[in-house]
C-alpha cells in the first residue's frame, strides 16, 4: 500500500510579534519581540506582569469573521478561525465528497478561558439564569477543532489532542496519520490564549513564570539569567496534505512532515532521564534520518535553568558540543501553551524557504555550560533542508516532529 | 404595561447571537422564520434566556419551541408580560 508523504500547504500564524505569516517572519528575523506589561487585565496585583499578547490594533476579528460567529467564540476560537481561513487560502484547497475528504485536529492545552471566566462570573455573582448558552461549547478544548470544521464544511476524522505543551507537535503528527490513512488533507495546528486573570492565576500556579518587569529580561531560554518564562497567547494553523494530491494540482508546498514521535517522562523519584531524547530519536527514525542529515533545531526552550540543562544535554548528545544550530524564537513571543509547537513548525519551514535561522530575542548568548550553538543576536544565514522541533509540556509530555523542505533551497542573506 | 417592541428584540437578537451579514434585521422580518434570519437553535435559547432575565417572565420550553419567527416570540412574550407570569 502507498504510504503518502504528508505536505504542509497553508500557513496561517497569529503571534505576540505578528498577526500573518509574513508579518510574524519579518519580526522573528529580525529579532521583534512582541513581550509586554499585560494590558488586557490590570497585571499589578500579581507577582507576574509580563506576557507576549497579540495587540489589537493587529488583529481584528470582527473585520475578520461573521457576526453570528462573534458572541458564541472565545478569543482563542478567533485567533484559530482566522489563522485556519489564511492557511485554507493560501493552500488554495479543493474540496471533494461533500468535505468528508478534509479532518481537523487541533491540539489545545486550555481552552477558552476568557469566555470561560465571564461566564463563571455570571453563574456566581448572579445566577444560572445569567449563564451564555454558548458557555456549553465556548471553553471547551475542542472548540478551535469544532468551530473550524463546522466553518469550512469539514467532515473528515476531527479531533482535539491535549497534552499541554507538547500537543500542537502532537496534533501535526495525528493528521499526518490520518492522511496516510486516506484522508486527502487535514487542518491542523494550535493557537491558545489565556490572558485573562483566570488564565492567569493558572500560569502562576505552574511556579515557572518569570516575575521579571523588563520586556527584555523576562524570558531568556538557555541564558546564563535564565529565570522562568513568560506566557503568551496565538500559533499556528496549517493545512497538510498528501503531497501527490498537491502536487497533481501543482502545489509543492513548504516541506514535508516527514517524522513524529511522543513519549511521557517516567515519574519523579525514578531515577530515569526524561524521555525528549526518547522522542527525538523516535521522530528521526520515524523520518528514516540520522542526527547528522538535520541542519536546525527548533528547541522547547523552557527558560528554567533545569529544563534548559536537560534540554541542551538531549541536543548535545545527539549532535554533539555546537554540533548543529539551534533556535528558539519563542523568546519573542512568550511560551504559547500547545501553540509554541505548531508555530515552531512554520517558523522551520520558512527558514528552510529563505535559508535563514531567527535569532532567539533579547538572550545574548547561551550560557557556556549548555555547549550549543545557540541561534542569538541577529538571522544566521543557513541552509536549511532538515529540521527537528522539539516541544514539552507540563506533566511529562514530550513530542518531536522532523521536517524536510521541498523543492530547491538557497542560502539567503540577512535583511 | 410593558411590552417588548420589535426594535427591542432585535437589539437583544443582535447582542446574544450577532447578525447574518446577508439579513437586514432592520427590515420586514416579523414573519420570516429565525432559521432563514440565520438562527439556530442555540442562539435562540441564548436570545430567549436574556430576555426572560430582563424581563422578569418563564416562557417555559414549549412555547419557545413553537416561537418560530420574531413575530410569534415577540406574541409569546407579550402574552407573558401581560399575564405577569
């Protein structure tokens, strides 16, 4: 039987630093954080006041989607409707079989929690009765997956996968499945937003939030100040397909998602290693590849001194000291729950397309301990044919996905 | 006696479900049916249950049922009103 290879088509991106893809490209090439005191709630009775918002003043739903969309969707179904109709666009998909040849499987780690909070309000302050009759579906975790499916007129294997920070790399590997199982195209991705004091108090609750007041200081992934994270909110959506599919009707696409793996960390106290190596070597085999074929890793990049140590000895012992350039622009956008992953992913594909690698913020340089080369001050032009992401989650989710460009890739210069 | 007006209700419609781009709510809608205004049934449990709470009335599950156009429901409520249930 034909195993097909699986083709990301569309991109559609909403992040803290830029709202459409090529938007959000120029600020992470150029090293824009979009890293800010929170205005959409006073932060000041927190300990933590710094997070990577989407502005307003860029993303504009109501000039975006239907108004009988608008009272039954939370911000984070916004930001995904919107992001899976510029993905859809620019894939230029035809749908066949009355849309039972197109799934979605988003991946979601919280939910609509602005949505869910007015109405928690309601239901306390004053009663059922005051209760949204959206508030049924609007929080829920597979709202993104539903509201999409239902918009597009989708109804091929759908699905929500939620394992925190590792889903959105998750959600990409089950559509992939899903095509080699005969699906013809799949929407997929994460975006998340949680910047509401309910939210809020969640992040804090992890005890990983930097409590930083400076834009610059507040998240340094594998810096020697490495001090926690800070939240942010939006991702990606891409469309994925069977690759001959597209390229019967002439699209090549960005790249192809050529390997995937999870697996959970063993429980404290086991004495075991953490299982991001496990998923990474799985993810490489998936792809048929040796560490040595893969020219960027785009890490998880926690921000906590211990995870970063255990991040970079994974990077280390599979590529050895500064043995392969590695990236972590989500320094400019704040950790976006399971949507980190999935705009990973884009960021990997676009430097593959333009041969270049985006630095990681404000961190000036990777703390000497780690030994990598990290990515950091300005874009490195770098040929880019293989990449590896990686991405965790709270709990002990790990997940990897390998991607290979498609087509012929040139070095690029710096802008 | 306070009576809900069609203006009223449409203003409510607006604010509890939002507004089909290709329905004028401002025109002759009392006897086009909700699901031609664009309407499910979610959003019209979502506009019934503000107006109940506004308007202090039960119009309880059957008569919504049978309310299919805003004509009716504005009937239905209105009976309410005047009946003080």
């Amino acid at each position: 039987m034909r195993t097909p290879e699986v083709v990301v088509t569309g991109l559609g991106v909403v992040a803290p630093n830029g709202v459409g893809t090529e938007e959000f490209w120029a600020a992470a090439l150029g090293g824009v954080s979009g890293i800010r005191r929170v205005t959409r709630f006073d932060p000041g009775g927190y300990p933590a006041v710094l997070a990577g918002e989407v502005r307003d003043e860029e993303f504009d739903p109501a000039g975006c989607l239907p108004g009988r969309l608008l009272p039954q969707t939370d911000r984070v179904t916004r930001m995904a409707l919107v992001a899976a109709d510029w993905a859809l666009a620019e894939a230029g998909l035809v749908r066949a079989d009355d849309g039972y040849d197109v799934g979605v499987v988003t991946s979601s780690a919280a939910g609509g929690y602005e949505f869910g909070q007015r109405e928690l309000q309601n239901l306390w302050a004053k009663g059922p009765q005051h209760v949204s009759a959206y508030q049924s579906f609007a929080w829920f975790y597979a709202v993104n997956t539903g509201q999409i499916s239902i918009r597009n007129g989708m109804r091929g294997p759908c699905g929500v996968l939620v394992s925190d920070g590792a889903g959105g790399l998750d959600a990409l590997g089950q559509a992939r499945r899903m095509i080699r199982n005969g699906t013809a195209a799949m929407v997929s991705g994460a975006v998340e937003s949680t910047l509401c004091p309910w939210g809020w108090v969640a992040h804090l609750a992890t005890g990983q939030v930097s409590t930083a007041a400076d834009p610059g200081a507040g998240y340094l992934p594998f810096a020697a100040g490495a001090r926690g994270h800070l939240p942010g909110e939006g991702g990606a959506i891409v469309v994925m397909e069977d690759a001959d599919r597209a390229a019967a009707r002439g699209v090549t696409g960005y790249g192809t998602v050529a390997g995937h793996a999870a697996t959970f960390d063993p429980p404290p106290g086991s004495g075991r290693p953490p299982a991001l190596r496990r998923a990474a070597e799985l993810a490489l085999d998936d792809a048929g590849i040796t560490p040595g074929q893969v020219d960027a890793v785009f890490a998880d990049a926690a921000g906590s001194p211990v995870a970063d140590a255990q991040e970079a000895e994974v990077i280390r012992g599979l590529f050895g000291d500064g043995g392969v350039p590695v990236c972590a622009p989500k320094a400019m956008t704040g950790r976006l729950g399971a949507g980190s992953g999935p705009l990973d992913v884009v960021t990997a594909l676009l430097a593959m397309r333009d041969g270049l690698l985006p630095p990681a913020g404000p961190v000036a340089a990777a703390a000497a301990g780690h030994r990598i080369d990290l990515v950091t001050g300005r874009a490195r032009p770098h040929q880019v044919r293989t990449a590896l992401v990686l991405a965790r989650g709270q709990g002990g989710f790990n997940s990897a996905v390998v991607l290979r460009g498609a087509g012929a890739i040139q070095e690029g210069t710096t802008p | 006696m306070k009576q809900l007006t069609m203006e009223e209700f449409v203003e409510i419609l607006r604010a509890s479900a939002g507004e089909d781009e290709a329905v004028d709510l401002g025109g002759e809608i009392g006897d086009t049916p909700f699901a031609d205004l664009g309407y499910d049934s979610l959003a019209l449990l979502e506009t019934a249950g503000r107006v109940q709470r506004t308007y202090g009335i039960d119009l309880g599950d059957e008569t919504l049922a049978e309310a299919d156009t805003p004509r009716r429901f504005l009937e239905a409520v209105n009976t309410s009103l005047a009946a003080g249930v």
